[in-house]
C-alpha cells in the first residue's frame, strides 16, 4: 500500500508539474537544507509567487505532497483520499499555482536524489555541504558525494548550481555540472564572499561585508551564531542574485532572518543560564560547528556540552563519537554529559584528553540527563544541547527552559504526533 501511495504521488505530481511550469529550486546536503530552504524564501516571497515545503517534507513522499500543496493523511485513509482529490482538482482545473517552487531534497538511500529531481528537474540547484551523514544505509562517504551531486549533474547549461565555496567536498563539485556556477563563501576564491567578520559576543549576530561581482554591502544578521548559518545566508544572497535582485535589497531582506527551531538558536534557561538548542538533527560537522559557538560566546559560569548520540552514521560511527570527545576539549566545555550508548565514547576520550572524570557524566536517555542537568547548573552557565533526532534532546531543553510553557512556539518536535511518541 505504502508504494502504491508513493507511485501515485509521483504520477499526480508530475503531471501538475508539466501543466504549470513552475521553476523548481532545489535544496541538498548533509546540513543546513532547511536552513538554506527558508532563507532563499525570505529573499524571494516578497517579489515572487513561491511556495516551499510544507514543514520538513523533503523525501520521495514529501516532495510530491508540496507539490500537491497538502499535508500527509498519515494512517487515514479519509484524509489520503482528500489528497488525490486536490491534486485531481489541480490536473482538472484551472487554478492559480506558485511561478517558483523551493524544494528541499533529502538524501537517506541511494538514489533518492535522482529520484526527486526526476520528479521535478532544477533550474537552480544549491548544494549546502557534504559529511558522512546516513552511512548506515551509503556506506561511505564517497558514496554520499556522488549521490548528492546528481543534484546538479542533471542541471542545463542555462541553468545555475549555487555552490559551498567552505566545504572542501563542495567546491570540487562545480567542475560536475554543465550549468552556471555561484560559489559563495568566506575563502577570496568565491564568486560570492563575506569578509571582515565579526560576531557579537555575547546576543548572538555577526556584522560582514558581502561582495558579488562590483556590487558591495556592508551586513548585519541578528540571528547569526555560526558560520554554517553564514552559509546558508549566503546561498540565499546567490539565489536572489539570480533572479535580478539587487544586493542591498537581498541583505536587507535577509537582517531579521530567523533561522528555525533547535538550530542554534539561544533561550533563556532557569537559574538565568543560557541555552544553545541545537536538538534538530546532529552529524559530525555540525556538532563542531555547535561546539565551536559554545566556545566563543560569552560566559560567566561553565560551558556544558550536552551530547546525545550521531545515529545512521554506520561504520563511521565509533570514530565519529571519538572525534567529539577530542572537539570537547578543544574547544573549552567544563562539564560534558552524554546520552545514549555511542555517546559514551565521546565521554571516554574527552577523559583521555584531559577532561577532568567528575566533569564527565554518561546517561542512557533523555529523561534522566534532564533531570540531572536541571540540578547541577548554575547562574551564568552556558549550555549546548544537540543530538541526533531519535534522541529527542529537545525534552532536555523542555527541562530546564525558563518559561516551558511556549515550548510549542520554540522547540522543535511540540506536534502532538511527536509529543505522544
């Protein structure tokens, strides 16, 4: 049943599609897909007709169902059946449909890149970077690489591929494609550049000067925590600039940008501590990235780093779970706090490299780190929170926020499907 639902989809989709045209943007990597998604939205929903995944439906059901512009019927029947009928509604009729469709793209198993862009061909393909991410099903990290640079192999030449000048998996991609290539970045090799960074220590933006081509403006982001968000902002700017935007009204548009629930974005905690909720999703280098905001904001207490497990990262796994135990150190955290099985790796060579075993705590699950890590803080301490999904760190979060009662309008995974999970 379930493959019969998908085939439909397809079929329905892809008819929409050949009726009304619409300029498909296309959105992959191993991080900052969504991010980037919402980004190249804010730049373009005020001057055009778009329309962007609903939530995260960016898989082979996803995709399709943005197109249909419906929400999955989950186990009902009733409600899939109100699906087919708008996307038969749309086929039968004339009805008014977006100019330009972003579409997220996600990779968990060979070929599903090919797969979405067979639905619905590009004609701008961003690609945000690449990391061993879904290993337990590619295997390995080349293979991560060849499935996600379909995105920009099946491009026209007059089509455009926006590319990740920072992420050294990235840029080699451009000699992939036939279509023309924006890379952006912080390295003077990108077409697209931010330079003269600086961040605000202690409330979280970064002011920079961005630079295409002659054009100049000088940037300031409230939301801005990390360079991967720099990226993401950046890959926005490239696609506004393909659809004629000028670059001061991209920046502007781009000043406020909120970047989505548990990806780094900062909350007040209890005892006035401050937390870093990055509980969407994790992977190697996006808890470097974590960690590296942990070090640099300010602090006037201790930096806790409290990590759930990397999950489908397959062989890469152990080493994965011991690199964060050597990134624990470098990058200053005081008190570590491990959840999950493959975590307790991370806690052991954190130990190895020298952090102290009474700073160093390993828990089985969520409920009973929360419940330890809502004791132990104190005033002035910071707090990153990250793990993969399946860990649900954002119950922590939930624990030990000042104010849970908005939990739903901050926190990611409040549906009432998730909470009952």
């Amino acid at each position: 049943m379930k493959k019969f639902l998908q085939k439909l989809l397809y079929f329905l989709a892809k008819i929409i599609l050949n009726k009304y045209q619409p300029e498909i943007i296309g959105i992959t990597g191993s991080v900052g897909k969504t991010s980037t998604k919402e980004a190249i939205y804010a730049v373009l929903k005020d001057k055009f007709d778009i329309r962007t995944n609903i939530k995260n439906y960016n898989t082979e059901f996803g995709v399709p169902l943005t197109i249909i512009n419906a929400k999955s019927g989950r186990k009902n029947i009733l409600k899939w059946l109100l699906v087919y009928a708008k996307a038969f509604q749309l086929i039968l009729f004339k009805t008014p449909y977006p100019k330009i469709l972003i579409l997220e793209m996600a990779a968990d198993h060979p070929g599903d890149i090919e797969y979405l862009t067979n639905l619905a061909p590009c004609q701008v393909a961003v690609i945000t970077a690449i990391g061993p991410t879904h290993l337990e099903f590619f295997e390995t990290l080349e293979n991560v690489i060849k499935e996600k640079q379909f995105l920009i192999t099946h491009l026209a030449e007059n089509s455009h591929a926006v590319l990740n000048a920072d992420d050294n998996l990235v840029l080699p991609l451009k000699e992939k494609t036939k279509a023309r290539v924006i890379t952006h970045g912080l390295n003077n090799d990108s077409l697209l550049k931010a330079e003269n960074i600086v961040y605000e220590k202690d409330s979280g933006g970064v002011a920079c000067n961005i630079s295409y081509h002659s054009e100049n403006c000088q940037a300031h982001f409230q939301n801005v925590l990390a360079v991967s968000q720099i990226s993401s902002l950046l890959a926005a700017v490239a696609v506004g600039k393909i659809y004629d935007l000028s670059l001061a009204e991209i920046i502007k548009s781009l000043e406020d940008f909120k970047f989505p629930k548990g990806r780094l974005q900062l909350l007040p905690g209890i005892k006035n501590t401050l937390i870093i909720d990055d509980t969407y999703n994790s992977s190697p280098k996006a808890v470097k990235a974590a960690l590296e905001v942990l070090s640099r904001l300010e602090c006037g207490g201790r930096r806790w780093a409290i990590l759930g497990d990397m999950l489908e990262l397959g062989g890469y796994s152990e080493t994965a779970h011991e690199e964060a135990g050597e990134w624990v150190k470098e990058y200053k955290v005081d008190i570590l706090v491990t959840v999950g099985e493959r975590s307790k790796s991370t806690a052991r060579v954190a130990e190895i490299n020298g952090l102290a075993p009474e700073r160093v705590v390993s828990f089985d699950n969520y409920f009973d780190a929360g419940k330890f890590v809502q004791n132990e803080i104190s005033e002035g301490d910071l707090i990153l929170i990250k793990g993969s999904q399946g860990m649900r760190m954002e119950h922590i979060v939930k624990e030990i926020m000042a104010g849970p009662e908005h939990a739903g309008e901050l926190l990611v995974r409040q549906e009432k499907e998730w909470v009952e999970k």
